[in-house]
C-alpha cells in the first residue's frame, strides 16, 4: 500500500529582508512586494500550520515553548526521522506515544526546533512556483544568484506519497515486492524504523527505449558503471537517512566561485551544479524483465576478462592481461584498484577508516529474445 511510503520533497525558505532586497533588485515594484510577502506568509502559515496542528504535531507543542513556529514544529519533526538513534517510528500512534513519554525523544525534538527557529527566523517559504520564477528571473544576474544561493535555507521533507506517484511507482512496487519485505524485516529486527530507498524513473525508461531500437530482432544492452544491487544501495541509505543517494561529482573550482558549499548538501546549489547517482542494476534487470528479457550475466567488470581466457603469449610464456596494467607493476592509484580489481577494504592507512563497497565498476548484460517469426 502507497500509506506505507513517503517521499521526501524541498522546502525552500527565505529570510523576508532577503527577499525584498533581491526582488527589489529585480525591478518589482514596492506594491508587488507586499503582496508578494503577505501570499508568502499565508502560504507558510497555511501548509506548516496544517502539519504543526495535525495530532503528531500538537503533541510535539506540548513538549516545545510556546513561541515555537509551525515552520518549525514541521521541519523538526521531518529531521527528527533522520535520527535512527532514536529509533523514531513514522506511525503517527508510535510516535506520539513517544514523544509523550520518551524524555530522550521530545528533549531531542526541542534541540533540532531551537536551532531551526534561529536558522529560519523572520523566514517565509517559497513555493515551488515561485521559487523556479525567482530562479529563472535571476539566470541575468549570475551574482545576485548567487547570493540567493547563500541565503536560501533547503530542507529536504518528507510527505505522504500522491496518488498519482503511487500510480507512477506501481510497476516498481510490484517488481521489487519481495525484494522490500525481505529488507523490511531485516531492519525491523535490527530496531530500524524504516527503510529507505531511491527510485530512479529514469532506468525503467531507458530499458523501454532500448526495447524499442532492437525491435523483434532482440539484442543485447550492456551497462558499466558504478552502482550496486538493490540490497546494497537499501543498506546504504537506511543507516543514514540523510544521505539521499544523490551526489555532487568533482567540479573545476572556477565554477564554484562564490557558490555555497554544496559538495555535502546538493540541494543547496540546486541548478548551478551536477548531480549523479549510483546504478541500481537490479531495477534495470527487473525493468527488463517486465519486457520478457532475461539477465545474462552481472558482476565486477574485471570478471569479463577473467572468466573469458584473454592472454598473451610472449617467447613462450603466457601472460593473462588485465583491464589496467601499469608498468611499475603497482596500480596507478587505490582508485584503479577499485574500479578494476579487488575492492579496497576499508583500513586506517589506505581508505581512513572508510570505504565503499561498490566503488567498482559492474557490468549487467541482459538480452532481449528475438520474436518468434510468424508464418503466412
């Protein structure tokens, strides 16, 4: 059932001065920005009211000052999610039974709403429609963006998932069906309150188009890159909720000038910079197998030549060549060695302390039967 999912969505706020010196700049004139700020005011008041007052959230204002903003209240408990220490439950029973009687919980909540008040005092929310104009009004003035950039607060939130995006995500749902309650359970024994997960549409059109170019010839589709099975990517992001799976790759410095830091927080800087993301190969396979193809083979990219006998032979010795060879007969850097090789383990001296386990490059091969021919 889509009541069981949320989605997290961007919440885009400003200070009020921010915003009236900005489109003041802009050329909106003194009425435009009045009514500018009273929608924006009515807007913020109206959705983080209605959340702030739902029966989560009047049981946190039992436990906040009374000063405390429906801005805040809201966002606090979204963050709040984030912290699987606590093992917070989204079920609004669970976790108002908490916050009524879990003092590490509710002190916890009183924390993350305090720093939030100060953060976003005097601040409004910018709807996603007049968030994208501001945007679009400002691609003239690269400097002003910039400083929009720096104060404008982003949050990511979660909400209850539409209808129409339970319909978009119902064939994932299905494909994916066992492979989610095994993850489930596994976490729930573990004390996690949920699971998390990124879904990329993206992958499931992509096989739909290759589907169409082989026709009912068949073929073959072969992905490289980085990535992981679903498992893994899961593992990934239910540790730490706060890492959504999105990524910022290296940028030549000279186009992050003045720009906010926003190799950690991708949303800060969202539009002026890059973004990527792990493969999920299982969703390609599983894609693919919604068309009839069937996976021929998965695994590191490495494992190709290993298991395929490429070799030379030179004055009658024989040598097996692997994807990378270097003359110093070392790899050119631990980077290589993870892409091509056996993964680096995580070790004081060579990784920090760190390392992730699908820093190779996979390959997933999957074929498409050719269409069995029908006589006339």
């Amino acid at each position: 059932s889509c009541l069981s999912w949320q989605e997290l969505r961007l919440v885009h706020a400003i200070p009020i001065e921010e915003l009236q010196m900005l489109t003041q700049a802009l050329g909106h004139t003194q009425a435009q920005m009045d009514k500018l700020v009273e929608d924006l005011h009515e807007y913020t008041d109206s959705v983080f009211c209605g959340m702030a007052n739902s029966t989560v959230g009047r049981e946190a204002r039992n436990r906040l000052p009374e000063n405390a903003t429906c801005l805040g209240i809201a966002l606090g408990l979204g963050e709040l999610l984030n912290h699987v220490d606590l093992g917070v439950p989204a079920a609004s029973h669970n976790m108002r039974l908490r916050l009524r009687k879990d003092a590490k919980v509710w002190g916890r909540l009183r924390e993350i709403v305090a720093q939030l008040e100060r953060d976003l005092s005097d601040a409004v929310v910018l709807p996603r429609g007049i968030y994208r104009q501001l945007r679009h009004q400002l691609l003239a003035a690269p400097a002003m963006e910039v400083h929009f950039l720096h104060v404008t607060s982003t949050y990511l939130y979660p909400v209850t998932i539409t209808d129409s995006r339970c319909e978009e995500l119902t064939w994932w749902f299905k494909a994916h069906e066992q492979r989610i309650e095994r993850l489930a359970h596994f976490y729930r024994s573990l004390g996690y309150p949920a699971v998390h997960l990124v879904v990329r549409p993206g992958e499931r059109a992509f096989i739909g188009l290759v589907d169409c170019l082989l026709g009912p010839s068949g073929g073959f589709k072969l992905s490289i890159d980085y990535g992981a099975s679903f498992e893994g990517l899961g593992h990934s992001l239910s540790i730490d909720p706060r890492n959504d799976g999105i990524f910022v790759p290296p940028i030549p410095h000279e186009l992050m000038e003045g720009l906010p830091e926003c190799h950690n927080y991708w949303p800060k800087c969202a539009g002026r910079i890059d973004w990527t993301t792990f493969v999920d190969f299982t969703n390609l396979a599983a894609a693919g197998k919604l068309l009839g193809w069937r996976t021929a083979f998965y695994g590191p990219q490495s494992a190709l030549e290993h298991i395929s006998d490429y070799n030379l032979t030179v004055r009658g010795k024989t040598y097996t060549v692997p994807g990378y060879s270097v003359v110093a007969q070392s790899w050119a850097s631990r980077h290589v060695r993870s892409w091509y090789g056996r993964e680096t383990l995580a070790s004081d001296r060579e990784t920090s302390g760190w390392v992730q386990r699908w820093t190779s490059f996979k390959v997933l091969l999957l074929e498409k039967p050719a269409r069995a021919s029908t006589a006339m």
